[in-house]
C-alpha cells in the first residue's frame, strides 16, 4: 500500500469488497458475512488504516465504550474473560471500560445504576447473584447482556456457562475413575438459583444417575470464595475421615486450593483423592498435580455475548435471547487413575 492516509477505497480494493461493504463493516449498520468481516478487517490492519472513531461516534451518536462489570478483577477467571472480551470489541472498533461490582444480591443493580450516567453504549454484567427485584432497568430500556448464572427474570439477553451438564460430567468421570465416596465442595447458599446451585444440582443428577446417595455430610461450604478458603476446605476433608476419594470443586481456585490443602494433611491428588474444578483457567494446566476441570468454549462466549451486545444496540426491541456455553471435559493428571505396577 502506499504511503500516505489510506482511505476507505484503497481498503475496499486490498479486501476485494465495495467500499459500501467496508463502511457497513466499520460503522457496524447491517449485517456482513462473518468471511467479508474477516476480510475488511484484514485490510484494515495490513494497510494502516485509522477508523476515525470519534467521527464516527459522533454520527451515531454513541460513544464507542461498553462497559464490563465483574465482582472481582484479580481472578483468573475473569480476566480471562476481560481480555476475550477486549479482542471481540477491537475488531469491531469498540473500547471495554472495566468495572469492579463485588458480590452479592444487589451488586448488579449497582453496576446497572452506576454505569449510565456514563454514557456507555451498553452493559455486560458479570454476575454471580442477581435479584430481580432490586434490577432497575430492562434490556429494552438499556442495552444489557448477562454473563452470569441467573438472569433476573429473563429480562436480559443471556450467556451462561454449562453449569449442570458441566458438573454432572466431572461428577460422572470421577465415579467412572472408581470413586464412590465423592464429595462436593460448593458456596454456602443453596436456596436460591444461582451458580453455586445449578452447579450442585450437577453434581446430585449424576450421582442419582449412578445409584449413589447424596449425603449431607459429603458437601463441603467455601464460606469464602477464595484459594485460602479452598485450602481450609481441603484440610476439612482430610480431616473428615469418611473416605472421601473424590471431590468435584465449584470451580479451578477452589479445586487448586483443595489440593493444597489435601497435601497439609499428607494426602496425595491422585492417589488418594481425585479432585476436578471448572472454567480451566490458565492456572490449571500448569498446576502440581495438573488440574481435571470442565471446560467452557470461552472464546465462543465472548463472541455471543458481543454479538448479543451489537444487536441489543441495533434493536432495543427485540426478545431477550438466553444461549449455554458447549464445554469439553479435559482430562489430566488429577483424576488420574495411579499406576499399580
């Protein structure tokens, strides 16, 4: 390409499509196939080509920021979802503003109110516990999508993570490992339709499944959220002395602190106990031992949450739409069977 300013022509021309398509692709106004996308912004970034942003915006009249509101920005978690989440709004020419909400009932009411006199283009709510009643707008009034595990009455579009087929299925690989005495180790409410119970209701199905009894003694509460929490947990259940061989973790920090905990108390993951998480985040790879865990599609989540996103901004209107991640089981040396030789 030459040098100079590079204009939307010399773009179309590199990408093979009409200039109409490219301003389409910039200006996000009607739907482009996914190959021509590809194509435009390929252009884009070969040729140097600036989007005047503000111009832009300004004739939209919108302000190019959606705002991302987790309860916690030091998880691993959710900053890897952060970063998914940066990527699918560069290529459509869109900043993320970051937000921390905390936890708890009214965390997303807070992050709801809190972010409008801001002028953001739309809300993504990361959210662990929502109640609808304390939830001020609508997802017509106010463009929102939820990440999260209840949706405030299905008034938000809506990207939940697998949370009962996941947990069934490492529930399930456990018991197909030879346990039989599998403990749950989950959050502290269970009245309430949230992460921690879907995530627990997983865990009973398979069970069921198996023709093995839910005991009360076997489920384990994280009064907090947290690696030490976890690590406290870990030496309740060595400590336990009812033969537990397995644990299905609420999710990797927990499962990880698990482990450590196990090791205080001399006992050995795998060999005594077999330990699973969720979410695998980047930790649980390279973790001692490695980590079991039920994996999310994370990157086909922050491309639904944000095509959501684009058309909630194109049409306030339209019906709340609710999809669940797909999700693979990856097997490592946690839930390894041991070598008897």
């Amino acid at each position: 390409m030459k040098s100079g300013k590079v204009t939307m022509i010399e773009v179309a021309r590199l990408a093979g499509v009409s200039p109409m398509t490219v301003s389409n692709v910039i200006n996000n106004r009607v739907r482009v196939s996914d190959a021509n996308r590809e194509r435009v912004l390929g252009a884009i970034r070969e040729s140097g080509y600036q989007i005047n942003l503000a111009a832009r915006n300004l004739r939209s009249g919108r302000s190019g920021v959606i705002g991302l509101a987790v309860p916690q920005v030091a998880n691993s978690y959710y900053g890897m979802l952060a970063a998914l989440l940066i990527d699918q709004a560069e290529r459509q020419g869109y900043h993320i503003a970051i937000e921390r909400t905390g936890t708890g009932t009214e965390a997303g009411a807070t992050a709801i109110a809190q972010s409008r006199p801001f002028q953001l283009d739309g809300l993504i709510l990361a959210a662990v516990d929502v109640d609808p009643l304390t939830t001020p707008v609508s997802s017509q009034s106010y463009p929102i999508v939820m990440l999260g595990e209840q949706d405030a009455g299905g008034r938000f579009d809506h990207v939940m993570m697998p949370n009962e087929a996941g947990t069934a299925a490492a529930t399930t690989h456990l018991i197909e490992q030879g346990c039989g005495r599998i403990a749950v180790v989950t959050g502290p409410h269970l009245d309430r339709l949230t992460m921690v119970t879907r995530r627990y209701n997983g865990y009973r199905t398979a069970l069921e499944e198996h023709g093995l009894r839910l005991e009360p003694e076997l489920r384990f509460v994280l009064e907090s959220l947290s690696w030490e929490g976890a690590r406290e947990v870990g030496r309740r259940i060595a400590d336990a002395g009812i033969g537990i061989d397995g644990v299905v973790a609420l999710n990797d920090t927990a499962a990880m602190g698990v482990v450590r905990g196990l090791r205080d108390r001399g006992v050995a993951v795998p060999k005594d106990v077999r330990v699973i998480g969720f979410d695998n985040v980047s930790e649980s790879g390279n973790f001692i031992p490695s980590l079991s865990t039920v994996a999310p599609d994370h990157s086909w989540v922050a491309a639904k949450v944000f095509e959501l996103m684009l058309a909630r901004i194109d049409d306030p209107a339209g019906p709340p739409r609710q999809y669940t991640a797909p999700f693979e089981l990856v097997r490592r040396e946690s839930t390894s069977i041991p070598d008897r030789a």
